[in-house]
C-alpha cells in the first residue's frame, strides 16, 4: 500500500482500456462470514455449474473490477460488498457491490472525504488506504488507513454502520474517530488494518506496513479501540534487511484449529512489473508464532508462497497480492485480492478465487 500514489496518475486513464478486456485468467472476515447472523439466503456462485468450473471465477468476473486496489470482501443478506482502496475520482474509499460474486457493479463510497481529524494528523493525505470490514454484534465497522507514501506519519481510524446497504434505512456510516497511529521513529507503520477475534472472544487488530514488519494489538470490544492505549504492539511477522522489509498487509484467519496469517510480501503498484505475492503462515495462537510449511517462522522471514504470478512473466496478472478472506455461509471459502493487468498496461484488477485446504491441512488458491 505504501506506493500506492505512483500509481494513482496512471489508472484513470487505463479504466476504458481494462473494461473493453474483460475475458480474465487466473493469476481481505475471519474463520466465519461476517454477516452470518443473517439467515437470507444467497444464490450460490456455483449453482449451475459442476464443481469443476468454480475455481474458474477470475475467468468470469465482470462489470465494476477496475480500479481495484487492496480489496476486502463481506456478505450481508443475500448481497456482497467490497471496499478497497479510494482511486482518482473515487475517492477517499471505493465500494462495489455483487449478487454473486461475478458481476459487481459500483456503489457510493461510504463517505466522501477523509475525516478532518485524520488529515491534522496526516497532512498531505489524499484518499483512504486498505480499508477492512467486518460484522460485530449489531454493528459493521470499517476500518481504514491515512497515510502518505513511503512515511510513517500514519493513523487507523474506525467506521460503524448498522447495514451495507445504501438503500436500507437507517443506513449512514459514523465516523468512531482514532484507533491508533504511529509516527516517524516508531518501529512500526499504522496502516492496513485487518480485524480478527480469538476463540475465546478477544478482539484484535493486525496491522503494519515494512520497517520491523506486521504487528498485533487488542481491541476494547465496546469500542472497537485498543484496550490499553499504552500496550506495546506485538510482532507476528517481519522480513530481514536484505529482503527490503517488503511486508504487509496483515489478514487473519481462523480454520481448522489454527490461525493462519496471510501477508503481502516485496513490491506493490509498479503495474506490471510489481513483484507482490501472497504468503502465509500458521499458529496456536493468534498472537503468534506464526510459522511457514516448511516450519520457519513468519518473525524470520518465514511465509508459504499462496499465490504468485510466474517469474518467467507469461501470467497476465502481475503482482497478486493484499488479500481478504471471506468463509461464507455455504462452505465455500473466497480469496479477494488485486493483481496488475499486464494486457491492460498495468491496471490494478479485481481477482477473486476458491480456497480449498489439502489433507494435511494448508490452504492452496485455484
């Protein structure tokens, strides 16, 4: 996410191109659906299709799936929603919406600038990063980024909102003001917030971007805020000088008796030529150790490669990476992240696939 201004002059001008290339090939709630007290039923994306054609989906998806930058994805009713990363004209976040998570269409953005308190704090800022949804007893609650490239100067804020729905009354998005910040100097950035519980009902934050890696905080689960202000951060995962510190975007999972952490590693938004991968690993704890399949740890530099375009360069999709993840009430569970357009000059996509785990347990993107 840190780069993601270099980027910015450029997509405007490439959305007629990416749109009029729909034809796409393959290449961030938590362990449950978010919306799962909702008991409205959703058409499944694989109704009429043998199971065969369901990891296909990034070949069929269509309408609104460009500009798409660090998506995450949440089901209310029978409806899904993303939010990602404000672009242009789009601004200070962007949201779309899907009956079936194939064909999306746009939707107003949950608010239309950046809160005046985040721009004091960061000034400078011209639109909101990473964005992250979750479901919390009655409540959704956004949380987004402020920051400028490459600084630390940074702050998590939260929305809360009773419904995604635009057209449901009493829908309106409530500002809850800051979460947290950092500062230049601090050992960690406070950008691309993920929302996690334990299973004993703990609420947490994962967050972080490069210098000393991702790190992990506990929320008030009244408020949504951290429950002690002066705690420490706690690290899950970092990468060595010689890699660039190239991590990010934290998002947390629970399956199968662990937590599995997915990150973004080495470079985003050079379009194209973006290195960004998907990576993840596993623990007891959602507090760490994170470990990869080969038994490193994540605080090592440690992460199975999840998902990865080919070095040789003949996948059309560059850079995979920032993900959501979203177990939906069916069984299924869904990866959403963005990935570089090479037929499109670089245009930062959609991509949406299956996740299925093998015998012994580890997750792989189809």
């Amino acid at each position: 996410m840190r780069h993601v201004l270099i980027m910015g002059a450029i997509w405007a001008s490439l959305a007629p191109l990416a749109l009029a290339a729909q034809t796409i090939t393959v290449a961030k709630n938590g362990s449950a659906s978010p919306a799962s007290s909702d008991d409205t039923a959703a058409p499944s994306v694989c109704a009429n299709a043998r199971s065969v054609d369901c990891p296909q989906m990034n070949d069929r998806l269509a309408g609104d799936i460009v500009p798409a930058h660090d998506p995450v994805l949440i089901r209310e009713g029978d409806t899904y929603y993303s939010y990602s990363t404000g672009q242009r004209d789009r601004l200070p976040i962007l949201a779309r919406t899907s009956r079936d998570l194939i064909t999306w269409r746009a939707l107003p953005g949950p608010i239309s600038a950046i809160p005046k308190w985040a721009l004091a704090a960061v000034p400078g800022a011209r639109d909101i990063w990473a964005p992250d949804i979750s479901r919390t007893r009655d409540r959704f609650r956004l949380y987004y980024s402020v920051s400028t490239f490459g600084k630390q100067r940074s702050v998590i804020g939260l929305l809360t909102n009773t419904t995604l729905d635009p057209a449901k009354r009493g829908y309106g998005w409530r500002d809850e003001g800051l979460v947290i910040g950092s500062k230049e100097g601090d050992n960690f950035n406070a950008i691309d917030p993920n929302f996690a519980r334990d299973r004993e009902g703990g609420q947490w934050l994962a967050l972080g971007s490069y210098w000393t890696g991702l790190k992990i905080v506990r929320l008030d689960p009244k408020t949504g805020k951290l429950a002690d202000p002066a705690a420490p951060p706690i690290a899950i995962a970092r990468r060595a000088a010689s890699d660039g510190t190239a991590i990010e975007a934290a998002f947390i999972v629970d399956h199968g008796g662990w937590y599995w952490l997915i990150a973004s590693f080495d470079h985003c938004c050079r379009g194209a030529d973006s290195n960004y991968h998907l990576v993840i690993g596993r623990s007891t704890k959602i507090t760490g150790p994170y470990v990869d399949r080969s038994g490193r740890p994540m605080l090592d530099g440690g992460g199975t490669v999840l998902v990865q375009a080919d070095a040789a360069g003949r996948d059309r999709f560059r850079g995979p990476g920032h993900a959501g993840f979203l177990h939906d009430r069916d069984g299924n569970d869904y990866l959403i992240y963005h990935a570089y357009d090479r037929d499109a000059r670089g245009v930062p996509t959609l991509r949406l696939t299956r996740v299925r785990w093998d015998a012994d347990g580890w997750p792989a993107a189809q």
